[in-house]
C-alpha cells in the first residue's frame, strides 16, 4: 500500500500555515448537518470534542469511565512545553521543533512537529484564559521550569499536577458544549468497533457498561482519542483501565498500526515491590531539575544497601557513581528519559542496584536541598545558618516545588525522602507508536481520525518530557477542528446514517458474539492472570533491551499464550449487565495481539533509536546506534486477519529542515 | 496479615444489598485495592462474583476510587485516596467494613460502584469559562499574583470523587461546588460570569437532590486534596451577591 | 438560617440585659418595671412581633433544612460511619435540629410560664400589681421568684440553658460562614467571641435560676 502523508508543499515554517489558509471549509450551516463521533476524553478527545462542538459540528462524545474528568492525561504531573521565550533564554518554535524531533531520534515526521511547534504557543493562551492556574510568579507573570532533553526553560506547570488541570481545563470546554447541546455525551460506553461503510468511517459500537447492553452510533466520520497502549506490559504508570481495544478494533477494520514497538520507559518510578502490585507510581521528570541520579561504586556497597545493613545515606561521597552526570555531562541528570532509563538498566546489570529485588537506583535531593537552603538563608541576610537551619530551608523550597510528588512517594514507600534519597526504576510510561495517520490526523480509513497518544506522528522513537500534554491539546484544539474539514467538505451532501444499515448489524452481532464467546468459554484462569503474563513477556524480552533471539521467542510465547486464553480464560456474570470483567477480557485479548505485533516490530527494526534498544545495534560505548540509511521509515502494520501475518507497509521519512545526525547528549 | 472484610454486596440500583464477609491474606506494602484485588482474584478462582470497585489511575489523582472504609470515605489517612492507602495502616485480624460512597444523588450500579453523573451535570450547569478555542490573549497579558495563583489551584486540586457528599451527614455536595465556583472565580478570567456560575451550579446541586450545607466541616476532614471549607464561605458570599444584585430575575 | 440565627443571637443578649436586672437588690423593682416597658412600649411590641416571627421562621426553614438533608442522605445508611470534622464542633453541628428542638419546647414552657401572664395574665389570680409611684405594674418578678425556687424548674432551665450553649456554639460561628464572613484574619476572631458568646450568655441565664434557688429556697 503507498502511504501518503500528504504534508503539505513549501518551506518547512510555512507549511500549516498555508495549508490552513487553503483548506476546505464546511460552512455553519452544513455543520449543524454533520455528525462526529469523539471516542476518549482525555486532552485530545476532550478538546477536540469541545471544539468541534464550538464549530457548530453535532458531536457525540464517548468515555469508558464515569466521568470525562477521570481520563489518564490527569495523571501527568510535570508540564507543557510550549515555546513561548517568556524566559529570554534563546527558545524559539524552530528550537521546540528541533529538539523534538532530536529527541525523538529522528522517527517523527517533521510536518507534524513543526505544527506542534507552532501552536504550541496558542495552547497555553487558550489554557490560561479557560481558567488553568498555571504555576506564576511574584511579577503575576507564568512561571516556567526545565525538563530533559533540553537547555532551555519552556515546561508550564500547575505544581505536580499539570495534566489533571489541563484536563479540567478541557472537561470544563467540553462541559459548556454538553450544556450549549452541541455535544452529547456517553459515559460509561466502552467503543468495541469501527463501522465502516463503503470503506468509510461512518460509526461505531459500544457496550453500554452499566446496562450491558451493545448498541450502535453513526456519524460521518470518527475520531479516536483513545489513548496509548503501554498496559501491554501489565505493569505501567497507565491508569488500570487503560488500553489498545478502540484503537486495534480498527487495526482489525483495516487501520494501520504504526511504530508500534517505540515505547517510553520512565527513569524515575518508584520500584516494583511485590507480585501482587497492579501497578507502577511515576515520580516526575522535573524531579531530575534538582535530584542527582547515583548508585554505590562498590558493589559490596550495593549488597548491603539490598540486605538491608545499610542505608543510602551511609554512603559517603567519594563511593557514589553519579553515572549520567559521569556519562553524559553536557546534559547531566537531564537527560532525555530513553537514556536515563537504559543507563539505570546498565548500573543495575552491573549489580549496583539498590533495592531487594536489584533494580532500582538512587535520586537524591540533598544537595538540592544544600544549595536552595543557602541561596534562601543568603536572601534572608541569614549570617553563619547552621545546617540544621539551612536544611530547614532549603527543605522548604524543595517542598514548595516538589511538595506532592514527595508526599505521594511517601505514602506508597512509607520513606520520607527528604531525609532518605529516593529509589527509583524505570518503567513502561508512554507509547510513541499508535494509529498511523497522514498530516491531517486522518488514518488509511477515509472518516477515521486518531489523535493524542492514539497516533504515532510527532514523537518518533522517543517523546521529550512536557510534550504528551502539549500534543494532546495541540491535536484537539488546533488541528483536528481545521484538519476534519478536509474529510467533511466533501460529505455536505451525505444524508445522516441510520443504524439500522447491515454494517452496522452485522458489527454489533460481531462485537456481541466475540464477548458471548468469551461469556461461554467456561475456563479456569482470570482475564488478569493472562494479562499479567503477557506483561512479563513483553517486558523481559521487548523492554528496554532487544534482541532478535529473544523477540523471536516472545513472539511464539505470546502465540502459545493467546491460544491457551481462548481455551482457558474464565469471565463471571453475563453480557447484560455491569460486568467489568467482561470488559477486562476483551481488552487483554486485544493486548495479546498487540504485544505480538510489537515484537514483531522490534524484531523488523534491526537499529536502535530512541526507546528502542536492539543490542545487536550499539556503539562500542554502548550507546544506541541508529540505522539511518536501511530504517529511515515509519512501519505501518496493517494485520485484519490474525490468521496470517502481519503486513508491513512503509512511509519513508524525509528530513529537509533538519540534518540526520548522531544524537548526542554528551 | 490476615483481614476480615465486610464488603457491601448489591447487585444492581434496584436490588437491596447485604453485607458479606470474607477472609484475605494481604501484606503491609499493598495499597488498599491491591488487597482488595488479591480477595478478586480468589473469588473468580472459585468462579464466584468478584466484588465491583471503581479505581483506575491508583495514583490519587482521577477521583474514581470510591468507597468507605470503616465508617470513613477514603479510609483513616487524612489526604489520601483509597487506592493511595497502602495496608501498613492496617493491623494483623483487624475486621475492615468497605461500603460505597452513600447519597440520594449518588445511586448504587453495583457493589461499590456509584454512579456520579450528578456531578457532570452540576459542571455542566456553568462549571466553566466560556471562552471558546482560538479566542484566547497571550498568557501573560492578564498578571495573575502569585498567591491568587495559588489559591485558585488549591481550590481546582478537586479530583472530584464525592467524598465530601460521602461524609457530609446531609449528602451535600456543597465542597465540590464551592472548589469549583472559587477556582474559577478567584482568576481574573472567570471573575466575568462568577455571580452566574454561582447561581447556576447551586441550583443544579439542589435538582440533583444533594442536601444543604450545615457547617459540619467532615467534607473537609475527608476530602482526599484537603481542599478549605473557606471555598463554601466564598461560594456563600459568591451566591448571596449574585442573588441579591443579578440583573435576572 | 443564618441571618434569623444573627437576629436571635442578638436577641439573647438584649434579653440577658434585662433579665439580669432580676439579681439588683432592689426587691424586684427596676425588673418589674422594665418588664412592664418592655410589655407595653410600641417600638419594643413589634420587635417583638418580629422575634416571635424570626423564632419560628428559624424552626420551620430549620426543620426544612433538616428534612431536605435527611432525604438527601438516601435510604440507605452507613452501617459503620465515623464522622470526622476539622471543625470542633461537629457533634453539635449535626444535632442542630435536635437542639433546636429541645430549645423550641424550651421556649414554649417559658413563654407560658411568664411571657403570658406578663401579657395575659389575670390579676389577683395568676399575677399581682405593685406600685412603684408610676402607676401598677405586674408582679413579674414575684412569679420569677416562685418558679425559680421549685427545684425541678430551676433543674430544667439550667438544663436547657445547656442546650441552648451547645446550639450557639455551633450557630455562631456558622451563621457567619454561611454568609461568606471568612477571612484567614478575622474567623478566629469570630471562632473565639463566638464560644465566649455561647458560653457567657446562657451561663449568665442560667445563673439566674440558681442563685434565686439559692437564696429563697
């Protein structure tokens, strides 16, 4: 299949631009006439439900959970990016769209970055005037902080919780549309297929989750919104809930599924402790702006540390191995998180590693808390403070910054990490691949439209910090609402859908089926015991490190599992009726085919780029080795019929603003 | 450690519901729904029901986790959500009562889940800033102090989960709307529609059928955010303006 | 409930006022005469008009108020339920209806037992008049003093002057923030007058009754 990305003509700055100048327009009254479905209410889909419902378009808007407030994007902590200058330190939309694409080992598409770049100005404009108490300083003027991957200041931040005010900011936009009756809104509708009509989008099913019941929605096109698929590996810093089911429906209806092995490992988590844990704490990237990453140098250090005879702060100085400020001292403890995940792996490997089970390493405020308590004791006239006085304040400023994440660290570890240095590990945070989608956000399925972390186009193999919210906002407020006209233009005179037309009875007799089948299948183990599994798989063998031996046998290991959870997968209740069970089932099945096609991936891309890590690709340093001349593509997999293989498809990427280079953080 | 948990079972809106009892093994490092999932996971091996609790982000910030431990929205920990409890507040044969969040506008779906719709609608009611996509001026060009700044995210720190209503011996949801009408009207920005959004959102609360404020302050004590009862005075004062001086009738 | 609450609160301590005079050394003399101005005066008549009004406006919005909660809470109820509060309060804050009951009935009696023989007495059977050199007045203070020498009434005002304590000591401080008068600076500053308050005046209505007792018992 040839695949068009259809980015615009022109110089590089001035592509949107134009190309937003010369679109198609539908005009006010024909939108009133047009329906969209929104399916995710998180940053994307609830701006761009909100939106596209100012604009006049009838929307209807679709969430699993009870509220569209309780998305995922609430859980992101530390900002956005946006390319404002406000902080006079060189910034600029070209520098923004450098580093992105830099940062994400060169496996975006420049297009798309650079329109991110650009609006990612307007983005806290429109924020700030709907009410976001971004974090200010004494002047009333938006105060700003630093995240990895870059030298300069252009993180926004609502203390530690950015993203549950971004998204309440985009709830409250899309709360007014409920209200103005542009948008109608389904909470508690899980979305289970696409419909497609004359190879159209043109609806959906979903699954009513407190009646059971499944029913069906029509619309002229629809957008997904949905999401990433980190829960892939069972043990995430996703919400439980989330999942892959909406966007590998369409995968099954024909959708391409894009980079889908680029996945962001967080350096700083909080430690797996226990089999039993559902899931993984993130602790903030903006902590590495003050924490200094370190293990032991000894390993006999390390060892007791694990057993418990020492502490991390028995360490003295002259034994502690900052490695990344060691390795990377240009960019130091900020470093983008690719790296810092693999080098935490390293140390660990090695057997520096710091916590019973042997994989975590130290984040450690002190100095921090030195230095700030000095700066705030000179600024007070303080003559002489004692370091129990400069402690205090300095421990004080940190709290100010940092004061929830701390509390948040304390209450999971039951550590006070103002006094103990932080443990931290890597774990699975963020999927750069999704929905491949050409430069309007539109998939190879005329009508379907992906956005957010749904799609795969602005990060590459590797996403910046403060960047997943400034996307997600950037697509539902000032892409899709233009970039839809495009489809919709042309489908003025198409008459609403009725439900009641065969593709629409034979997806919801599909989707009804499926979940019977489930229902009947009367075996012996949880849908959770299987998705833990896969977890375990996907995570040994296509995590931070690959390799082809290893992601061949994960991918047969991934196919035993499958056809023993069709034979052996229990479900209690029955269809018509509450049953989150049901739900969980449907959802690991669709993640046991994803994991397969994320090996599958991995096992194709025989370089390393950003998060991907193929150990037969490194510099004798060990540091990643892209592949420029044979990989230089984006690989869409198109798999309707799991039967047979995966088809790969290629979109090259061509980089004229931007020279290919060695990324280096040194 | 070995628990025994009372959980309330209830199959559906119309059913009544019951206690159940069940024994778990759980250890000091699980939160609270990791215990809880442990108890699900033996359930289903015995094919039987598993017991329904809404959760998802289990990071404190969502607000869909929702139950009531030992009498207490959230649990015993001041500040915490349930899924941020962790079992290390629990002691060895400790006897935990888990019922969902109770109130009038708070149905039951099943189990412990409720459903919290009314709170959409009362953020539908005017819960916003009417400014539509593309309108908005630079950032910077409204200063915004820094205290102002601050207080205003205190009040938007709401994840909306209905503890306060879960507390408030008259099922008020008076916390929840005053965090939201401070929050907004606190910013230059919102100031504009303040006296509207007051009236509008109070008068949705009361459709919804939550109760009235009493001044009872267990709203605050159980609010997982710790959001100020000072956000009911301002919304009091807020109302009473806007009712006093609106130009509608 | 509010601003009726700030209307009685500020009744009491009009009330208090007078009835303090009942301790002046005098044998009833400023009392008796103060309560025939204060049964006979235009302005003070409908003031009082207003405060039986306010009374009762309190009780039934209050009892609404209670009512509106109760089936708010739904049929259901918790079957363990700790009620914690930041405020001290709390106890008496859910309760204020049941105090306002206890408080009601209170009244009633007291209105009965002096307010309508003040009124409506007859004299030579329920009241006499004296003579102060200003024309008769009533007796009050003779009827006073009789009821508050049966122990079981001087038991049942001090009583309800406890109750009285418990409701304002909630009543005060809320009434405020249910009008939006909170400040970091000066809620204290109401929190402790409004104990003070709830403290001193019924401690000042109930002392009457007890050092009567005490004397003419």
């Amino acid at each position: 299949m040839e695949l068009n990305g259809k980015v615009p003509p022109g110089p590089i700055s001035e592509k949107w631009t134009k190309y937003k100048s010369s679109m198609p327009l539908v005009s006010p009254d024909n939108k009133r006439r047009l329906d969209v479905i929104v399916v995710g209410t998180g940053l994307a889909g609830g701006a761009a439900a909100a939106s596209l419902g100012e604009l006049g378009y009838n929307v209807k808007c679709f969430t699993f959970h009870d509220s569209p407030r309780r998305a995922h994007s609430i859980a992101a902590q530390g900002g956005i990016n946006a390319a404002k200058n406000y902080k006079n330190d060189g910034d600029s939309v070209h520098r923004l769209f450098y580093d992105t694409v830099k940062g994400g080992d060169y496996r975006s598409r420049e297009a798309n970055v650079h329109r991110l770049a650009e609006v990612s100005v307007n983005i806290i404009d429109q924020c700030v005037a709907q009410g976001v108490p971004f974090a200010r300083e004494y002047s009333g003027m938006l105060d700003n902080r630093s995240f990895g991957g870059v030298q300069v200041q252009r993180t926004f931040y609502a203390r530690g919780q950015t993203g549950q005010q971004l998204l309440i900011g985009a709830y409250q936009a899309l709360s007014r549309q409920v209200s103005n009756g542009t948008v109608t809104l389904y909470n508690r509708h899980e979305m289970l297929d696409v419909v497609l009509i004359d190879g159209k989008a043109r609806g959906i099913i979903a699954r009513n989750l407190v009646t059971g019941k499944v029913e069906r929605f029509a619309a002229h096109c629809v957008v997904l919104a949905t999401g990433g698929y980190g829960n892939v590996f069972y043990l995430s810093t996703n919400a439980m809930n989330c999942n892959v089911t909406a966007a590998w429906r369409a995968v099954r209806r024909g959708a391409l599924m894009a980079n889908p092995c680029f996945t962001q490992i967080h350096p700083t988590c909080i430690p797996q402790y226990g089999d039993y844990q559902s899931k993984l704490t993130l602790m903030s990237e903006s902590l590495r702006n003050d924490g200094r990453v370190w293990v032991p140098k000894k390993k006999e250090d390390a060892e007791a540390i694990r057993q418990g005879k020492k502490r991390g702060i028995d360490i003295p100085e002259a034994d502690r191995d900052y490695y990344l400020e060691r390795r990377y001292p240009a960019f130091g403890n900020l470093v983008p998180r690719d790296v810092a995940s693999r080098a935490a792996k390293v140390e660990c490997d090695k057997g520096h590693g710091i916590v019973p089970t042997g994989l975590g390493v130290y984040l450690d405020f002190a100095d921090a808390i030195e230095r700030y308590g000095k700066s705030k004791a000179h600024s007070m006239n303080l003559e002489n403070p004692s370091p129990e006085k400069i402690r205090e304040l300095g421990e004080k400023v940190v709290e100010e910054k940092y004061g929830n994440l701390f509390e948040m660290y304390e209450k999971i570890t039951g550590e006070d990490p103002y006094k103990m240095p932080m443990k931290i590990y890597p774990a699975v945070h963020y999927t750069m691949g999704g929905l491949w989608v050409d430069y309007n956000l539109e998939t190879n399925i005329p009508g379907l439209f992906a956005l957010g972390e749904c799609n795969f186009s602005d990060h590459g193999a590797n996403r910046l910090g403060a960047s997943a919210l400034m996307q997600g906002l950037a697509d539902g407020y000032f892409v899709i609402p233009y970039t839809i006209g495009t489809f919709l233009a042309d489908e003025i005179r198409t008459p609403r859908f009725s439900t009641d037309a065969p593709e629409f009875e034979a997806a919801e007799k599909a989707v009804t089926d499926r979940l019977q089948g489930f229902l009947k299948n009367n075996g012996n183990q949880s849908a959770e015991s299987f998705h833990r599994r896969l977890g375990k798989i996907m995570w040994d063998y296509c995590g931070m490190s690959r390799n082809a031996e290893g992601l061949k046998k994960a991918r047969k290991m991934i196919q035993e599992l499958r056809e023993e959870f069709y034979k052996d997968v229990y479900v209690p209740g029955s269809l018509d009726e509450y049953n989150p069970e049901l739900e969980k089932v449907a959802r690991v099945a669709d993640f046991i085919e994803m994991g397969e096609l994320m090996c599958l991936d991995a096992l194709e891309r025989n370089e390393s780029c950003g998060g991907h890590f193929r150990e037969e690709s490194q510099t004798p340093e060990g540091e990643a080795l892209r592949d420029d001349a044979n990989y230089a593509f984006v690989s869409a997999w198109g798999w309707t019929d799991t039967s047979k293989e995966p088809e790969l498809h290629k979109e090259p990427l061509k980089f004229e603003a931007i020279e290919l280079k060695t990324r280096s953080y040194k | 450690m070995k628990l025994t948990l009372k959980v309330w079972r209830q199959k559906n809106a119309k059913d009544k519901g019951h206690f159940e009892t069940y024994q778990v093994t759980a250890n000091e490092h699980m939160s609270f729904l990791e215990m809880l999932d442990v108890l699900n996971e033996s359930l289903i091996s015995e094919k039987k029901d598993p017991v329904y609790f809404d959760h998802d982000c289990r990071e404190g910030i969502c607000g869909t986790c929702s139950m009531v431990i030992n009498g207490q929205p959230h649990g015993p920990m001041q500040g915490t959500t349930a899924c941020q409890l962790h079992m290390r507040h629990f002691k060895d044969g400790n006897t935990i009562t888990i019922e969902p969040f109770r109130a009038k506008a708070f149905p039951v779906v099943k189990d412990l889940v409720v459903d919290r719709s009314a709170f959409d609608r009362i953020m539908q009611a005017g819960g916003y800033i009417s400014v539509d996509t593309g309108q908005a001026v630079d950032g910077n060009s409204i200063p915004i102090g820094k205290e102002t700044a601050a207080k205003a995210f205190d009040a938007a720190a709401c994840i909306g989960c209905g503890a306060c209503v879960a507390a408030c011996p008259n099922a008020s949801a008076m916390l929840f709307v005053s965090a939201k009408v401070s929050h907004l009207g606190l910013l230059p920005q919102g100031k504009v529609e303040a006296k509207r959004r007051a009236l509008n959102m109070v008068h949705q609360m009361d459709e919804e059928g939550f109760g009235m404020c009493s001044n009872v302050t267990a709203c605050e004590a159980e609010c997982p955010k710790e959001i100020s009862v000072d956000n009911i005075a301002r919304l009091n004062r807020e109302y009473i303006g806007a009712a006093f001086t609106a130009d509608e009738k | 409930m509010s601003l009726t609450g700030i209307f009685l609160i500020l009744f009491l301590v009009v009330h208090l006022a007078g009835n303090l005079q009942l301790l002046s050394n005098d044998g009833g003399q400023s009392f008796n005469v103060y309560a025939d101005f204060m049964a006979n005066n235009p302005l003070i008549q409908f003031i009082s008009k207003g405060n039986f009004f306010f009374i009762l406006l309190h009780a039934v919005v209050g009892t609404g108020l209670w009512l509106t909660n109760r089936s708010a809470r739904g049929g259901q109820g918790y079957a363990v339920k700790v009620t914690k509060a930041t405020n001290t309060n709390a106890g008496f804050a859910k309760n204020m209806w049941f105090l306002g009951v206890i408080i009601f009935v209170f009244i009633v009696v007291h209105l009965a037992q002096f307010w309508f023989q003040m009124k409506f007495g007859e004299v030579g059977a329920d009241v006499v008049m004296v003579n102060y050199g200003d024309g008769d007045v009533k007796d009050l203070y003779a009827l006073v003093a009789a009821t508050f020498t049966n122990l079981p009434f001087v038991i049942f005002y001090v009583v309800c002057m406890v109750v009285i304590a418990f409701h304002l000591w909630h009543g005060f401080q809320s009434a405020f923030q249910t009008i939006g008068w909170n400040h970091p600076k000066y809620t204290p500053i109401i929190a402790f007058l409004g104990k003070a308050y709830s403290i001193l005046i019924p401690l000042g209505f109930a002392i009457i009754p007890i050092i009567f007792y005490l004397n003419h018992a």
